[in-house]
C-alpha cells in the first residue's frame, strides 16, 4: 500500500513537473514581467523597475520585447541614477546585439550622450561619426533628420576637444547637406567663425561672405556687416552697396514705403544679377507686393513655387514661419466667409498673421474692424498698437495702448505694451514709468524685468540695471531673452579671475 | 487598471509566498507559471469593443457597454481628464475633429459613474472649443474645458523608455487625474499617414515643435510609452481620407466607435478602416517595438456590436 501511495505520488509530481514544464514553455513569450516593469517604472521605482525588466530578459531572452527591456534599464542608468559606467555597458551591447535596427542607431546614440556626460568627448564623437556614416546611407527621411541632430552633438564634441579641424568638417558638412535649412544662415556664420578660431581667416572671409550674399534676409547677415566689415576689409575689397541697398529696401518695406522698397530691391537685382542676393531681392518684391494687398494666398502659392528655384531658403527668411502665419490668416479668411457674424476673433487671428508677416497696414485694417464687432476684446487693441510701433505711428500706437489699459486694467500686459509704445518713441522715462506700473499690477509677469534692466544698462544705472535682469532671469531662466539678460549681467559684473586675491578668499 | 486580472504587487507577493513554501522547486517561484496556471491565455477582457451602424452617440455608449462598462475605469469620486482632438475650428461635418456627441456622452457617463470632476482638455485654442462645438457640448454636461495653452499648465516627466525623448512636458491635469480617457477622431495627417490615438497625445503635452524636429514617428510612440490612457474612444463615426489634418478634404461616414485599453491596438485596428497596413505607419511599429501594444490584429480580441 505505502510503496503503491508512493509511486502514485512520485506520478503525480512528475506530471505536476511536465505539466509544468510544458506551461512554461508554451509561456516563454509571456510580458508579465515587462508590465511589472512598466507598472513600477510609471510610479518612479526604479530598483523594483529594473529588477522585473531584468527578470523579463533572463526569462525571455529571445523575446522581441527584450530589447525593450534593456533599452529601459540603461536608460535608467543614464537618466536617473546617473552611473555612466553601467549605461555605457548596457548600451554598447544593446548596439552589438540588434545590428541594423533601430536599437542599434539610437543605442549609438545614448552610448555617446554617455560619453559626453563623462566628457569623454573624444569617444562620444567616434560613436558619433560611426552613427552618421550609417544613417547617412538611408533614403528615410527621419534618418537624414536624426544626421542633422547628430551633427550638432559633433560639433559640442569637437568644441571641447579644441579640434579646430574637424569642427570646420563638420559645419561644410551640415551647410552642403541642406542650405535650405531655417538654421542654415547661422550655420554659415558659425562655420566663418571656426575658421576664424583656426586662425584661417581668408577662408573665414570667404564664409562671412557667404552668409552675406546667400541669407542678406537673416540677422546673421546684419551682423556679419556690423561685426566683421573691418575684418574682411583688412582681407580684400567687398562692395558693400548691394547689401545695404537690399537692407534700406527691407527696412523700407517693414515701414510701409513700399514703392522705395521696390526700387530699391530692384537695383539690387540689377547690381548683382543671378546671384543669390538677387534671387533673395525678388522674393522680397513678392512680399513687398504681399504687404500692400494682404493676398497671402497669393504669397503662399509663390512661396510653394520659388522655394525649389532656391538653393538658399530664399535668402534666409524663415520660410516655416512665413507660411505658418500665412496659413493663419487663410484659415480666419475662410472662418469669417462661413460666419460672417463673427465677434472679432477671425480680425484678431487675421491682423495677428498680418502683424507676424510685416503687413502691419493690412493688420490695421482687420483689427480695426475686429474692434468695431468686439470692442472689449484686449488682444484686438494690443495687436493694433503693435501694428502702429511697425509703421513707426507712435502716437497712434501709445492712444491705442491707452484704449487697451481701459478694458483691461487688471491686466500687466496693459502696461508692458503702453510701456513698449514710449520705449519705441524713445520717451525713456515714460516707458520706466508704465513697466513699473505693470510689476506693481502684478509682480511676477516677467518682461518689465528684463526691459527695465535694459533700459537701465542704457543709462548706466549698473546697480537697478543688474537688480531687474537677475530677477528676470530668476523667473524665466529658460526663456530665450534670458541669454541676453545673462550676456548683460556677466558684462557688468563679470566673474573674477580664478588667481585673483578676492577668488582664493572665497575658496579658502 | 483592469480589474479583472490578478494586480501586480499581488502578483509578486503571491509568487514569493509560493516560492518559498515550496523550497527546491523553482519552477513555482516563476511567475509566468503562476500567472498562466491562474489565467488561460484564451480568457481575459477584450482588447478591441466595436460598435457600428448607430449614430456618435449611441455608437460611444455600445462600445463603452461591450469593454465592460464604464464603471470599470470610472470610479465615484475620481477626477476624470477626457481628451479629445479640437485641433481644427471645424464642426463634425469636415471630420477634423472630435463629433461633440462623442464627448459629451462620455462626459455623461464619466458623470453618471461617479466622478467628481471631468475635465476636456487639449493644448489647442478655446476658440477651436468654441467653434467645433466641444465647448458647447462639454458645458453642457458640466465639464470644465480647459485650453492648454499656457506652459504654466505644465509638467515635465522622464520618458526612461523612450528612443528620442527623454523628457516631456505633460499637462498637469493629465498627471493628476486618477482616469485619463483618450477621444481621438479617425483621420488622414500628412506627415504621419495617419493621426489617430497615440497621435492624439501630442495635445496633452507642451513642446510640439520638439517632436517635429526630432522624427514626428518616432517622438509619438515615445510619448505613448510615458502616458497610458485608462480608456481610448476612438471616434470613426466619419473618417477624413484626405487632406488631413485640418481638412476639408474626402470623408467616409463609417458610423464606428471604438473602445479599448491598448493604443497599438486601437490604432492598428482603426488603420485598417482606412486600407491601411498598421505595421507601415511609423508610429504604430515603433510603439509595438517598445512594448506599448500589439499591432497585430489578428491577435486581437475583438468583439463587434451592430447599433440600431
């Protein structure tokens, strides 16, 4: 009987075991452990997170969501416990592992932010090269963009290193890929002043140029003349007079004369004829003609057709945003046809893209017939009295300002823009006067902080001039005004030399 | 959280309990073993509920009904976040945005479940809420519309499973709410093929400029594995073939909704709708690679409901 229970019993766990056996394999795919994962990674446990991602892997080492796993571990190493060492590990045989995947670009990719954080800038950009080389072969569009970002890491990479040479390989590379690109008139600048860095200054002449001649539409191009004129003068003889002439025609065109600006855009053409300049001088005809009928249609439709004649993103207008504001006043063109009872907010988004495009005439009239249907809507008066600042109507701009304090007096934006009319009259004192009025309304809107710095650094008053750009920069560090407020406070107070006796005081 | 499986923590202390009590055999202590001796693998809740043929409102409720009610996500005093897609002024007729019927009924049933608060939020104007017709039909059953359009309203969160971001700034509302319930409309986009669940959440977050510049595909299926919606409603009451994603382009009045917990799923199925192979928009494989969802549909659970 007792050898008969035990046999019995010795059956049964042996089946027990198979049958077992048999569920586990037929379960080898399952994911349990991967939502365990996930579950403890979505409440920020990450020990528990990485002990289930690497339970999954162990059991499930062949799974297609093992890469997955590894991915999220060394990830977590990388990000939030900040331990290179083990990143680094991890990604590198996430990349040996999954050739010619996706894990292996993007592992590539972590694996050299890694290095960077150890700044080991020397092997971040080796795997950086290594990635690039790759991609490069793809026709996918996503992988050319993902080269683009590469590049960029390069060029912080071989900055550190001090390698002037590969840093000038790698600007040509990024302008010839795509000088199209929104960024390209700066990456032209950036690359004269590497040569400059490399002391090659007649290539860097050459580069200035460039930027010049290719983008005269840019802010990189006014610099290039305002920073470097002497520069390249002490290199060779550059007429300067097409490129002013196409400036005055721009600024011409930004005030509303738009007759000079037309005459003036076609000397160009005629002074420098199939050169990019030229090509970039018809372009802004097309929107000098924009500006005096408000057909964004019209543009939009020439936009669409020249972009492609272009090589140089039509001489360095942002064309994305040209056509994203377009597009806006397209859009509330087509909403005010369907509802032609509209309370104001169609003329608002209309005399928004107006004013964004430099139509500042066309912005007016919508607005103004936006007010008349809404005449309690504070954007329609604060859009309006920017309008008037853009065709230099000061007195116009700071009575509409005067309107929008009015209806909205709670509002500090009320003040800032009343402010910024006195400010573009050049009524210093007045302009003071309503920024302080809008911190008084409400102590944390940030921009009175940073005009008032400004304005006080132009008078020399260093002390109020540093109060208020430290607090801008406190509240909006991240803002791109803040670099310029930091550029200032580092011009008035710059940082002490390491050897000197105030320094080793600190230190001691 | 499914209910109707064993919870996770449970999960894991079960295992161990039974780990030790039987020392020696390791088969035991794994939990796949536990969790397959517990659960068949045919059993368990549907993955996709499809309701058909009735209009956007009673099509929503049907779908809700078949997945298993909406009491089995929305409990009594929960704050609820309903995201639809108001990215465009236009009313249902242009198919570019979420049918107000949609929403409001999910409102309703959110409310009717016991919900303290529902919010419809998107990072999109008030004036787009105002015009499509959401605002009209979400005050009406006394949701809070909430325009995100303002980076105060947000905050960032680690994307640690992500393959291009690593961070993202979420709204918070989104992050606070105990359900998150995803309401996307069903239509064409021009860069992505198509925008559907997983694209739909590129409203609830702050810097989209960020996601266009860095491969659109791929920053979408990144930010799905970050935010995991309690319940998609897909509305493909009428679908917008062309032209997307603002439209006015061809529609197909496919009088569907459909409702699941799995945006791979939901997605790849509603891809289907338009002929489309799942695995050839970039967004889906890449979310099926991270682990987010299954995008095949034959392995799907489906269960379809005709509505009269």
């Amino acid at each position: 009987m007792r050898k008969d229970a035990m046999v019995r019993a010795t059956t049964a766990a042996t089946f027990l075991v198979l049958t077992l056996l048999w569920v586990h394999v037929c379960r080898a795919g399952d994911t349990d452990m991967f939502d365990l994962g996930n579950e403890f990674l979505s409440k920020g446990e990450y020990a528990e997170a990485v002990k289930a991602y690497e339970t999954f892997v162990k059991e499930n080492p062949e799974h297609r969501l093992a890469a997955a796993a590894q991915w999220t571990i060394a990830n977590i190493y990388l990000t939030s416990e900040e331990d290179y060492e083990r990143a680094v590990a991890l990604f590198q045989s996430i990349v040996s592992a999954y050739p010619n995947t996706e894990w292996e670009v993007f592992g590539s990719y972590r694996l050299s932010q890694c290095y960077e954080h150890q700044e080991n800038w020397e092997k971040a950009a080796g795997v950086y090269r290594i990635t690039i080389e790759r991609l490069s072969l793809s026709a996918d569009p996503a992988a050319q963009e993902r080269v683009r970002g590469l590049r960029r890491r390069l060029i912080t990479c071989y900055q550190n290193m001090g390698d002037h040479e590969s840093l000038i390989r790698t600007y040509h590379e990024i302008v010839e890929a795509d000088p199209r690109a929104p960024s390209a008139a700066l990456d032209q600048f950036a690359l004269a002043q590497a040569y400059l860095g490399a002391d090659v200054p007649d290539r860097a002449v050459d580069n200035f140029i460039l930027v010049v001649e290719r983008y005269p539409s840019s802010g990189y191009a006014a610099r290039v003349h305002s920073e470097y004129a002497e520069m390249i003068a002490s290199q060779r003889e550059y007429d300067w007079a097409p490129f002013s002439l196409y400036q005055s025609g721009l600024r011409s065109a930004e005030i509303g004369q738009y007759e000079e600006a037309l005459t003036k855009f076609d000397e160009v053409i005629e002074l420098q004829p199939n050169t990019g300049m030229a090509r970039a001088a018809v372009f802004q005809r097309h929107c000098v003609e924009y500006r005096k009928t408000g057909d964004a249609a019209a543009l939009r439709e020439i936009l669409a057709s020249m972009g492609e004649e272009y090589p140089y993103g039509l001489g360095g207008v942002d064309v994305g945003r040209l056509n994203y504001f377009l597009g806006m006043i397209i859009d509330a063109q087509r909403e005010l046809q369907s509802n032609p009872e509209d309370v104001g907010g169609s003329y608002l988004r209309m005399g928004i893209g107006y004013h964004q495009t430099g139509a500042h005439f066309c912005g007016i009239d919508s607005l103004k017939k936006g007010i008349t249907r809404a005449p309690q809507t504070p954007n329609l008066y604060n859009i309006l009295g920017y309008c008037y600042i853009g065709v230099q109507r000061y007195d116009e701009a700071i009575s509409t300002f005067q309107k929008l304090i009015d209806v909205a007096p709670e509002d500090p934006n009320s003040y800032d823009s009343m402010a910024e009319g006195y400010y573009s009259r050049g009524d210093t004192a007045m302009a003071i006067q309503f920024y302080q009025q809008s911190l008084a309304v409400d102590s944390t809107f940030t921009n009175p902080y940073y005009m008032l710095g400004r304005i006080y650094y132009e008078l020399g008053d260093k002390e109020r001039a540093m109060e208020h750009l430290a607090r801008y920069v406190e509240l909006d560090p991240s803002s791109y005004q803040a670099e310029t407020a930091r550029g200032l406070l580092n011009e008035l107070n710059p940082p002490l030399p390491a050897d000197s006796p105030e320094t080793q005081g600190v230190r001691q | 959280m499914d209910e109707s499986r064993l919870s996770r923590r449970e999960f894991l202390i079960r295992g161990a309990t039974l780990g030790l009590t039987c020392a020696g055999f390791s088969l035991l202590s794994s939990p796949s073993v536990l969790k397959a001796m517990s659960e068949p693998a045919a059993s368990g809740p549907l993955d996709l509920a499809i309701a058909k043929g009735g209009d956007p409102s009673g099509n929503t409720i049907k779908a809700i009904e078949t997945l298993g009610g909406i009491g089995r996500f929305v409990k009594k005093g929960n704050k609820v976040v309903v995201k639809p897609n108001p990215c465009t002024p236009n009313r249902p007729e242009i198919a570019s945005t979420t049918n107000p019927a949609v929403v409001e009924t999910v409102v309703a049933m959110c409310l009717e479940a016991g919900a303290r608060e529902v919010v419809v939020l998107s990072h999109d104007s008030l004036s787009n809420f105002e015009r499509n017709g959401i605002m009209e039909a979400a005050s009406r059953t006394g949701a809070r519309v909430v325009a995100a359009v303002t980076r105060d309203l947000y905050e960032s969160v680690p994307v640690l499973r992500g393959r291009v971001l690593q961070e993202v700034e979420i709204a918070r509302d989104v992050l606070d709410a105990d359900v998150f319930i995803n309401m996307p409309i069903a239509k064409h986009h021009s860069e992505t093929g198509l925008t559907l669940s997983m694209k739909n959440l590129m409203g609830i977050n702050w810097d989209r400029g960020y996601f266009h510049q860095h491969g659109l595909q791929q920053a979408i299926a990144d930010l799905s594995t970050a935010v995991k919606p309690a319940l998609i409603v897909m509305d493909a009451n009428r679908i917008l073939l062309t032209n997307g994603p603002s439209g006015p382009g061809e529609t197909r009045d496919e009088k569907a909704v459909i409702a699941g917990t799995d945006p791979v799923a939901v997605d790849a199925y509603t891809a289907t709708l338009f002929g489309r192979n799942p695995e050839d928009i970039g967004h889906i494989r890449y979310a099926y690679e991270l682990g987010v969802g299954e995008m095949n549909v034959e392995k799907l659970r489906i269960k379809e409901e005709s509505v009269h």
